[in-house]
C-alpha cells in the first residue's frame, strides 16, 4: 500500500524487513478513509489553509513541541493531508516527512511544499526502521481509526520512536462519533471519531509511553469547531529503567 516518492529520514529506510510483500487487502475504514480524502482534498485544503493563523495555543503547543525534539530533529506528520502542519513543524527548524493515505491529500502537499517530503502510507504500517524519529505527529489522525486499533497505532509510533523521542496526538473530545455526509459536496461519507483524553492517555501508557502533557482547550466556535480539542505529548523511555512501571 506504501509508494514511496522520497527519501524518508533516518539512514536504513529499507530496513524494515518483516514488511509483507504482497498485503492483504486494507480494511474497510481505511478505503473508506481515503476515498472521502481523495475526494475532499482540494475543498479540505482550501477551506483549512489559514486555519493554524487563528489557533494562538496550537501554534504555541507545536512549537513547545519542537523545542522538546530539538532542531533538525527528524520527525513524521502521520496523516499529514495537505501538508500545512507538515509546513509549520518544518518552520520551527524539524525536519519533516509527511505520511498520508491519500494521494489527492499528497499531491497537494506536494506542490503547495515542494521542499517537503511526502509519502503515501499507513499510521498501522510506517515504511520506517524501527527507532529512527525524534518524534512522531498524529495531528487529528487516529480519528478515523476504531478504537479497537489505537493499541496497534500507539505501538507502531513508539516502534519509530528513538529512546527519548516524543510524540503528540491531537484529537476532538467527546463519546459520540460525528459523521460528515458529502462534505462540499461530494458524494461520501465518514465518521470522525470524538474520544476522551483520560481513554487516549491509558492507551498510550499501555503502549510504553511516559505522559508530558496533557493539555485540552475549548471549541474555538467561531472557526467552527463543535467540542473541545485534547492534545496529548507523551515520549517513549529513554532506557529500560526509564520506562514506565505497573503499580
């Protein structure tokens, strides 16, 4: 499923050797998924172009973020879409891959970031060797993913993860899924899922991650935001006595 378009960061790009050579089929959700992006995704990066100059406090927490990777850290956007998060990180001085499932999302980022990286993947399957990021980025990303699989995400980004690298989720709050229905105008559908931060939290520190902040901020509603919005900064240990233990 992954087509690789450049060099991803990190030396042994093809080192992740129990990659299947012949996947099965992605499941429904993810065709799903990408299908509702490919279709959206000149409207989605039209309408969200500007969207981080009015968000003070995301822009402040990205770059808290930044400081905690440190310069020319490399880190990846997972479900980058049409890149502008991938933009901003690589403006504080990181250097950035953006991963994404849709290659109406990618060709975007492309030509609106053409000294960017972008790939085409999955967040369950990072064409990635194992500890070669500073940090990983999984901004609004796992809100298409059934909870029954955060686990498998969480533990696919603290594979990435060097030791002492972090990563940041930032998802919508919530218990009740919103579903979107022909968005612009096209004809799909997905639901976007809403998850409390205390659940996201437990998850993460199941999957070997060490809590940094956990941060939740009102509905800006006049941009249109419906609930609060949680941002979670976890890092993975930096060795074996730094990791978190069962009490």
């Amino acid at each position: 499923m992954t087509t690789t378009h450049s060099a991803a960061p990190g030396p042994d790009h093809d080192t992740h050797l129990d990659r299947n050579p012949h996947p099965a089929p992605a499941p429904a959700h993810v065709r799903a998924t990408r299908a509702f992006y490919d279709a959206v995704a000149e409207d989605y990066a039209d309408h969200f172009r500007d969207v981080l100059a009015a968000l003070p406090l995301d822009r402040a927490l990205l770059a808290g973020y930044a400081e905690l990777v440190g310069p020319g850290g490399r880190v990846a956007d997972v479900g980058c879409g049409p890149g502008r998060v991938t933009a901003h990180l690589a403006s504080l001085g990181l250097s950035v891959l953006g991963v994404d499932l849709s290659e109406g999302m990618l060709a975007i980022a492309r030509r609106e970031h053409p000294g960017l990286r972008f790939e085409q993947g999955s967040m369950l399957d990072l064409d990635l060797p194992d500890g070669s990021l500073a940090g990983v980025v999984s901004y609004y990303s796992t809100i298409h993913l059934p909870e029954d699989e955060l686990p498998a995400a969480f533990a696919e980004f603290r594979r990435v993860l060097a030791p002492g690298g972090h990563l940041v989720v930032a998802f919508q709050v919530g218990d009740v899924p919103r579903r979107h229905e022909e968005p612009f105008g096209h004809p799909v559908t997905l639901d976007f899922q809403r998850r409390r931060p205390e659940l996201v939290a437990g998850l993460l520190e199941a999957a070997g991650f060490m809590p940094v902040l956990h941060s939740v901020r009102a509905a800006e509603n006049e941009l249109g935001e419906p609930t609060p919005q949680a941002f979670l900064i976890v890092r993975a240990p930096r060795d074996t006595a730094d990791a978190p233990r069962d009490t």
